[in-house]
C-alpha cells in the first residue's frame, strides 16, 4: 500500500464529513491510501495528478469503497464472533475512561454521558452495537431511536478506535451525528 500524501487525508475527511456516518481514523487512511494509488496509476497513463481528480471523482470513489468495506460483513458474524467483539468494545470503552451502562439496545453496549458534554433522549447517554449483518452502530441509548453507522474494522482495533470516537462524540470534539443540520 502506498503511503498517503498530506493532501489525500484533508480531501477524503472532508467527504467523510458530509456524510451521515462516522469514519475510524484507520478508514480515512485506507481511502487516502487507495486515492494516492488512483492518482499514481493516472500519472502512469499521462495525466497529471490535478487533472485526474479535478472534480473529486477519484477521491470520491476512494472514500466510498473503503467505507463499503466496513460496512455490511460479506458474510454474517458467528455469535462467538459478535460476543467476542462486543467484550472488546467494552473494555475499550472503559480503557477510554468511559462508564459502561446498562442498555436496552440488543447487542449493544451503553455508554453514560459526561460531565459537561451534550446529552441524548431520557437518560443522556449513547450505546453502540454491533450485530451479525452490520458495522458499528452509534444509536442513543433509548429502546427507540435512530442509528448511525461507524465505518470501522470489526476487530479489537476497531472496538478501540470506535470507543475514541464515542469519547469524542461524548465530549463534543466530534459533531454530534443526532444533530440537525450537523
């Protein structure tokens, strides 16, 4: 894989940032990765880097197939698989100073808001869950609510860059995805 240039990451945050969901820091890598070598293989056809990707269309086109990746499992999760992710969002979470909180989400694992931060529905805190068919899902800790997927590796590195990015969510560093007009 190549190595991402400066520019790669700037430009396939800011389409991950127009879009509903959330990205692992390991996602936006990947996709600048895959844009840098759609770049490299243009300039081998004769086309300057610039004009390959005037209009964003390659980098477009990165950032969607990684995110794909980390989308829905090509094939469905085990319940030993999806039991062991869950234990290591857990511990990520609480690596991460978070207080894991009981949840009605199925799957899920709720999380408690922090002092000083944004709240959600009746309790004020989010859950996450993961189950046979999806990625990551970030959902308000609520028997009733909306989801937002969290591209991510289904790994223990995906559990802890997922529970960073709750942290961020639950400090305000990272734009509430519940939010109107975000």
């Amino acid at each position: 894989m190549t190595t991402p240039t400066t520019d790669s990451p700037a430009r396939v945050r800011r389409i991950y940032d127009g879009h509903a969901g959330l990205y692992a820091p390991s996602v936006v890598t990947e996709a600048a990765a895959l844009l840098d070598a759609y770049l490299a293989t243009a300039e081998e056809h004769g086309l300057d880097r610039k004009a390959a990707d005037d209009e964003g269309w390659l980098a477009l086109a990165a950032a969607e197939a990684v995110a794909r990746k980390y989308g829905r499992p090509a094939t469905e999760r085990t319940s030993t698989e999806l039991h062991q992710l869950v234990r290591e969002l857990t511990a990520a979470l609480t690596a991460e100073g978070l207080e894991v909180v009981p949840t009605p989400v199925r799957m899920g694992v709720g999380v408690a808001p922090l002092p000083g931060g944004p709240t959600w529905g009746m309790n004020g805190g989010l859950a996450v869950a993961l189950y046979t068919d999806s990625a990551w899902e970030l959902m308000v800790n609520a028997t009733r609510t909306t989801s937002y997927t969290i591209h991510a590796p289904a790994t223990a590195a995906g559990a802890a860059e997922v529970a960073q990015m709750v942290h961020g969510v639950l400090r305000g560093d990272i734009p509430d995805p519940f939010r109107r007009n975000r």
